[in-house]
C-alpha cells in the first residue's frame, strides 16, 4: 500500500505531490496521457523552413497576483526569470473599419487609484478613436459595474449569483464600452457573455484588476511552460521520494476501511493500488466522470464548465510594425487574442534574429459552431482577421499550424457550498485540487491550481500527523478600493438586519 495516491499529473497534482514528498510521505501521481502537464502539457513538434518549434496549449502569463506558484518555483530554484509584458493592445473591428489602442501600460501605470484607474485609458487619443459618444454618455454603467466588482467578493462572501451571467451586467451598454469587456471577458475567461457565470467574472476582475493597479502587471515564461514549469517540477517530486506513471488512467475509486482502492488501467492491462489517501486533480470533467464509475456523484452536484479551443500560429518571413506583443480582439473579429511569440519566447526571438521573420499566436474561444468548422475554413477567417489587424503582413505568411485544444480550460463559476467539491470532501481521505475547485481563496487559474493544490496536500499531512504549509497572502486592496468594499459590506449588512426586522 502506498502512502498517497494523485490522480492527475498537472499543475495541481504535481504542487500537492510535492509539498507531500517534502514533509516525507511518498506519493504516487497517475496521470492518464503519456505526457505530463495538463493544460501546460508539452505538445508536438512542427517544423518549419528547416526549424523545429515545440508546440504547446498556448501562452502563459504569470501574474503578479500568482504568489504560491512564484514561492513554490522559487523555493526548489526553478523559477524562471519572466518576460515582462510591455504593452496589450485592444483592435476592434466593425465592419471595415477597424481601430486599436493600447490598454496594458495605462491600467497598471495609471496615476488614478483603483478601482477607478481605468480613467487613465480616457486621456490617449489612440482610446479617445475607439469610443462613440453614446459609449462617453454611458460611462456610469462602466463605472457602476466595477464598483460592483469591488463590492461583492463572491468567494470570500459565498455568494453563487445562481443563474446570473456577465450578460445581465452589460445589457444595455453602447458598442464601444460593451465591446472592450467583452474582450476583456473572453481573453480571460475563453467563453462569450451569456456563458460566463457573473460569480466568476466577478472573482476573475477581483483577482486581475480592480482592487489594485499592480495586480495587472505579468511575465510571460521565457519558454514552453513544459520544460520551464513541468519538467522541473515532476523531477523534484522524484527526488524527494515520490513516483510519477504516465499512461495510466484511474477508472474508479473504492473506499475500504481505513483506506482507498484506486482501479488503474494503462498499456500493460489493469491493476489496483491501495492507498491511506487519494488527491482528485483531474479537470472537473474528469472528476465528475471518475466520481460517476464509482457511484459517487449526487445529482445536485454543480460541475464548472470545461471549454474546448483553437490556438492557430502564424509563420511571417516579415516583422510588422513596431507595436505591443498582445493584445485583445473584439467586434467583429472571429479571433479573441495574439501574442507575438518572437517578442516573448527565447525560441522564437532566435528565429527572427536568424531569419528576419516573425510569428504570431491567435486564440478562438468559440462559440462551438465556429469552432465546429472544418479546418481549412477556420484558418483562413483566421487568416482574414489577422489581414485586417496587420496589414502590412498581406502577402508574407510562409505558415499556419492551426491546434484543436480539448474541453479541459475550467469557466470558472460557483455553486453552493454543500454542492460544489472543495478540497476537503465529504468521504475521509479523499481530496481535491485544480482550479475549478471551491475555497474562499481569492485566486484563479494557474495560481488556484497550484494553491488548491498546497491545500489538499495539509489536508492529508495533518490527517497523518505532519505539520501543514502555509499558504503566502495575497496584496489587500488599494485603499480606495478597500474603502468602497467596506462600504459596500456594510450597506448590505443594513439591508439585510432591516429587512430582518420586518419580518
């Protein structure tokens, strides 16, 4: 029998498999590919005019925001040095016209306190072009809904907004301003208004943007996150005692007493391991699955969606004009955000050097029937997109790589505490990590993963009698931002002691 079982061999399973093997219990990590990573798996090899590229799910950022994961990589050396992201620029496209500003340096340098920072956007000509005077006359609802972003922490306050999407914020808003949350919304949380929990929008503002001006600025790793995140980490785990199998697909769970049987399958048939414990950091797909083989699913269970995507790289044998090195689309744009890889990723920036070319990423969040079309049409309105941002590259492309990714990027949502999974579980001994899962931490993504991951592991590690590790705080909000909250919280509070009264 083996001290701890991790199914899933991400970024989750691999955080929890790590501070286990550091406090001595020896963890096996299954994970059902061949390759370890998750969504920071590494991917194919595609070559082009004689060079081979590593493939990947797409670029990463690693926000300031991003604590744990930063203290985790920093603590066993491996963390990278970042990228520093400069600039992002919005274009927006109606019709033919199409107009563009940049948007990045103004929020994190704005002289403006948070939550109103985004006032320093109102002061460049290039933003004054993008804006309509119905979108100047509708300013208060702009304002209105970060205020209430600010107000309203659905994590900490445990509040779903069951049945509420972003969609019901933005009703009634002018193109323009509709237009770059719209954006914003998409980029970051890869599905469109109506699909978006407004509990998740919400926590995604809270984390990325309006308590605090810093909380925008980010750096992108400076190569694929397999081999600058992945790989480094999985050998550290196998260092301190732990085991890692690949190609091993967990298809049930059975509890014993006193202990976990976990049903595995991979290429040389089927077997069992016993187990004292069992972490989930699997997707919230493959969870409900894996929990529905073993009879453990209820039916009032809320599962976060899982969203599929396409990520299309473009090979240029020019570089464009000098600009910033990502950026957001909206309006009529099919396409939802790029990156110029041969501005961020050593491989990439070698390759211009050498060749005088460049390369861009595009990313599609959907909806689901643009990205059911067939291949050869989805690269080539990608293609048209790409035309009508730069111009100057018509003519100049010497390769496309279009890459379908899988339904496994959470949109990230509530449910109610007695039925959305947290860490620890309702059945002893069996916990749960990934950036899907509910707790009050107010983070997402890679730093949720990572921290929920720390989390699951102290749940086990003091089930044995071992000293837990403490989780890194996060910044508190600017004390403008902080103010408004409090305010906020208290008016509520009133509310709800009147109306208490009167029943």
């Amino acid at each position: 029998m083996v001290d701890v079982v991790v199914i899933g061999g991400g970024l989750a399973g691999l955080s929890a498999a790590l501070h286990l093997a550091e406090r001595g219990l020896k963890p096996l990590v299954l994970e059902a590919d061949t390759r370890l990573g998750g969504r920071l798996k590494a991917m194919d090899l595609i070559t082009v005019e004689g060079e081979q590229f590593a493939l990947e799910h797409g670029v990463h950022g690693v926000w300031s925001g991003y604590r744990n994961f930063q203290a985790m990589l920093a603590r066993h050396e491996l963390r990278p040095v970042l990228v520093p992201a400069r600039e992002e620029r919005w274009i927006l496209r109606y019709g033919d016209a199409v107009r563009s500003a940049n948007i990045g340096s103004a929020i994190r340098h704005s002289l403006v306190p948070a939550p109103f920072h985004y006032w320093s956007l109102f002061v460049r000509p290039d933003f004054w072009a993008t804006m309509s005077l119905q979108d100047w006359l509708a300013l208060p609802l702009a304002w209105y809904g970060l205020v209430f972003a600010v107000g309203i922490d659905p994590l900490a306050e445990q509040q779903p907004l069951a049945g509420m999407r972003l969609s019901n914020i933005l009703r009634g808003w002018p193109p323009g301003l509709r237009a770059l949350f719209v954006g914003l919304a998409r980029s970051g949380l890869a599905a469109s208004p109506d699909e978006i929990p407004l509990a998740g929008f919400l926590a995604f503002l809270r984390f990325y943007t309006v308590l605090r001006r810093d909380a925008w600025a980010f750096g992108y790793l400076p190569d694929e996150s397999n081999r600058t995140v992945i790989e480094p980490l999985a050998r550290r785990v196998v260092e301190m005692g732990g085991a890692i199998e690949t190609g091993r697909k967990v298809m049930r769970l059975e509890r014993l007493p006193g202990q976990w049987r976990v049903w595995v399958q991979g290429v040389d048939g089927s077997n069992e391991v016993d187990c004292a414990d069992v972490v989930l950091a699997t997707d919230a797909s493959s969870t409900r699955q894996l929990l529905a083989e073993s009879g453990m699913e209820r039916p009032s269970m809320y599962w976060p969606e899982s969203m599929a995507n396409a990520v299309l790289r473009f090979w240029f044998d020019t570089i464009p004009r000098p600009g910033a090195e990502a950026g957001i689309f909206s309006g009529d744009f099919m396409l939802d955000n790029f990156f110029w890889l041969d501005r961020i990723y050593d491989p990439y920036i070698a390759w211009r050097h050498r060749t005088g070319g460049s390369v861009l990423e595009v990313h599609v969040y959907g909806p689901p029937k643009v990205l059911d079309e067939p291949d050869s049409l989805l690269i080539s309105r990608a293609i048209l997109d790409v035309q009508a941002a730069f111009p100057e590259l018509r003519g100049h492309r010497i390769a496309q790589h279009l890459q379908r990714n899988p339904a496994t990027h959470t949109l990230f949502g509530l449910g109610s505490v007695e039925d959305h999974l947290g860490v620890v579980t309702e059945w002893p001994g069996l916990v749960c990590c990934g950036d899907w899962v509910r707790d009050p931490l107010p983070a997402l993504f890679m730093e949720r993963a990572c921290a929920t991951g720390i989390l699951a592991a102290n749940a086990v590690l003091m089930r044995h009698g071992r000293s837990p590790w403490p989780l890194l705080p996060y910044p508190e909000p600017e004390a403008f931002s902080g103010w408004i909250e409090r305010l906020m919280r208290r008016g509520r509070a009133m509310r709800r002691q009147k109306s208490g009264k009167k029943r």
